[in-house]
C-alpha cells in the first residue's frame, strides 16, 4: 500500500493517541487507574491498526484493519465520555478529544469508502 506517515488519518489519529496518553497521565484517584489503562489502549490501537494495515498487500486487508481502527476510536470516544462523567477530565479535555475522535472517525469511514469503491469486485466477498 502507501507510507502509512503520509496517510492524513495515521496523523489525525496519532494526535489523538498523544493527547489521549497525556490527559491520561494526569488522572488520579482509584478510578482512574482502571480507566486509563483501557483508555490508552484502545487510543494507540487505532494509528496502530492504520499502520498495520497499510502494510498489506491488499486493499481488502487494510479495510480491514481500517475497520478495526474505526471500532478503537469509538471505544476511544466512550472512555472519554466514561472519564469525563466521573469527573476524571476537565470538560475542555473531553470536547477537545471528542472532536479529534470524530474527525478520525470521519477520515476512517470516508478511506474505507474509497478503498471500497476502488476495488468492489475484490471486497464483494468481504461484506
């Protein structure tokens, strides 16, 4: 496939994930260490799996790993939610990962798409 460095979603996403382990960092209480964990997991995996992805020999295996990414952000998206409403992250952490959430969400659905509509017959199968 490509350099996943120049994809504009890897760089969206690894913004996220940067932003997602430094808010992190500054939770505390018992809480919160339960939380940060899954958190910062589910945040690294998604330019993870873009990056993986990209690695394949095939666009239906980046789909794929596109897929796995766009499945990571939302789990991102809900820590979130879950941090802020215990009252682990400042509101202004919250909207700020939130947009960045939702615009690699967007980035992800809309390569996904193109992807497919570049090869629909090789992806037929994988629907």
């Amino acid at each position: 496939m490509s350099d996943f460095k120049n994809l504009k979603v890897w760089k969206g996403s690894h913004e996220l994930a940067i932003t997602v382990v430094k808010t992190a960092t500054r939770m505390r209480g018992t809480t919160a260490g339960i939380i940060r964990g899954q958190w910062v997991r589910a945040a690294i995996s998604v330019p993870t799996n873009i990056a993986e992805g990209s690695g394949k020999q095939s666009d239906r295996d980046f789909i794929r790993f596109l897929r796995i990414a766009r499945g990571s952000a939302t789990e991102t998206e809900y820590h979130s939610i879950l941090a802020r409403d215990l009252g682990l992250i400042s509101e202004i952490d919250f909207q700020t990962i939130n947009l960045r959430t939702a615009a690699v969400g967007k980035m992800l659905s809309g390569l996904i798409k193109a992807l497919e509509a570049r090869s629909p017959q090789s992806l037929a199968s994988s629907v």
